[in-house]
C-alpha cells in the first residue's frame, strides 16, 4: 500500500521572486480516506444490487462494542454492533434474524489463515419459505467475495 507522502498540512502557491503571477478561478478538491473495507462493500453492492444490506465490523477497544468500519449506508460508520456481532468475531458463529422485508445473516470473515476477523451482516430480500439454510447459503457466496478481496485485518483497516 502506498504511504502518503503528506498525510496532513496546508497548501500553498510559490512563485519565484521577480515574476508576476496570477491565480484565478483556483479550485482544491477534497476526497476523504476510506478504509479499504469500504471500498469492498461497495463493489460487492455493485455486483449484488439486490441487496439490503451489507455492513462489516470489526472488534473495537471495548470488547463488548464491535465496531462498524464498512456499510451501504455510510452515514452509519463508526456506530457500535450489538451481541451478535460480537459473537461472530469471537466464538465464529452465524446469525440468523428476520427483518421487515428482508432476513439478516451475520457471517464471520476470515483472513488467509482461517481466523475470523471480522463479522459481516448480508441483509437479504426474503421469499416465501424461507429457511435459515437457504438465507446462509444465500449470504455464503457474499462472504466468500469479500474474503477473496482481503488477507488480513490490517488490509481491511488500511
């Protein structure tokens, strides 16, 4: 990953000392940082447009609050997780639960070695008969993308 060169400061104009310049119309543009992890959720958003929902957290400094880095919606970033996803980071158990208009499947990630990660939460259309079996299957190859796209916790932090 490449360092930033300047990570913060201030901008400025030189010229040399016996010229006569002008500055007009002068325009900065500014794109925050994202975290990598943003970035996946939203190409995967793009190749699953049916989609819900789709949220990654990662555990916080208070083990008890996972935090959320990655959403499809972007004004939630930064809000805590609840139990469930707290479980799945820690014991890498699945969670399944039923929403208006939709099921939630909160699924472990895991890095290169195995090791869960982080829990991501596919909120998914539902249908008539719906099982957790095939709500799970459904968000499996969800999973599976993200995971292809990272190989360890720092990746997805960067």
């Amino acid at each position: 990953m490449q360092q930033d060169t300047f990570p913060k400061g201030k901008i400025g104009f030189w010229t040399k000392s016996d010229s006569v310049t002008y500055f007009t119309d002068t325009k900065i543009v500014y794109t925050p940082r994202a975290p990598p992890a943003q970035g996946i959720v939203r190409d995967v958003i793009k190749k699953y447009p049916r989609l819900l929902g789709l949220e990654i957290y990662v555990q916080s400094e208070d083990p008890a609050k996972p935090r959320l880095l990655a959403s499809k919606d972007p004004k939630q970033l930064g809000h805590s997780g609840g139990k469930a996803e707290q479980d799945v980071i820690k014991r890498s158990v699945i969670y399944y639960g039923k929403e208006k208009g939709g099921v939630a499947v909160t699924m472990p990630l895991r890095d290169r070695n195995g090791d869960t990660i982080a829990a991501a939460r596919v909120v998914m259309h539902t249908f008539p008969g719906q099982t957790q079996d095939n709500a799970v299957a459904r968000a499996l190859p969800i999973v599976k993308d993200i995971e292809a796209q990272i190989t360890s916790l720092q990746e997805l932090l960067q």
